[in-house]
C-alpha cells in the first residue's frame, strides 16, 4: 500500500519537483512557436494590438517599428523614421493608424501602410 501511494505521489507534478519539471518539459515539447521575444535585431520595447486582433505592431532598441499579422505572425511592414531607440507604440483606438515614441525627442504618427503622417517634437 505504502509503495503505491509513494508511486502515485511521484508521478502527480504538484507532489513531486522531478515530475513537475517532467511534465512541463512534455508540455513544452508540443509548443509550436510562431514569434520570438526578439523581433528585431534588438529587444522589443513595445508591442500593441490592432483594434480587430489582426495585427500586431512592436517596436525596439533599433528604432524601427514594425507591423505583423495575426494570428499566423507574418512581418508586414518596417517603419522607419527614429534616430533612437524606440520606446513605444500604440494603435489608434479609432483608426488603423499607429503612434511611436523614441529617445529622440519625438512621437510619430503612421497609417498602417507605414506612411509617415506627422512628426511630433519634444516629446519626453
């Protein structure tokens, strides 16, 4: 009886830490990912979530911002116009158009084709 008990208690993860780093592994190795934690050359600052759920754009230490399809994530476009890191972006709440701020000492405003709308200045 003793050893039964000792048998099922091994193999239930909240018992037993070998189980439980067992059975995550299992469940880990039927992870399919589809987008890394880096997706730029440099880390990500900033990520937001297109009003519909089809896209998502992210922003990084390089400057560059881009837009990606959802839910199969596919790059769609770069946005380019910061000389310093980017440190956020957001997506209108109303229009398809995006928002990024930079260490630079501004916030740009794009359409989602990643045409430059205007340019803000001294945005802290």
């Amino acid at each position: 009886m003793r050893l039964r008990r000792a048998q099922r208690r091994r193999n239930d993860p909240d018992e037993d830490v070998d189980a439980e780093i067992d059975c995550t592994l299992k469940q880990a190795a039927n992870l399919n990912l589809e987008l890394s934690e880096i997706g730029d050359d440099r880390l990500l600052t900033g990520c937001s979530v297109s009003r519909d759920g089809k896209m998502i754009a992210t922003c990084s230490l390089t400057g560059a911002s881009k837009l990606w399809s959802m839910p199969i994530v596919k790059k769609v476009s770069t946005f380019k116009g910061h000389t310093e890191r980017a440190t956020d972006v957001a997506y209108s709440p109303v229009h398809n158009h995006l928002a990024t701020a930079s260490a630079d000492r501004t916030a740009k405003y794009w359409n989602d084709q990643g045409s430059l709308l205007r340019t803000f200045e001294g945005h802290v």
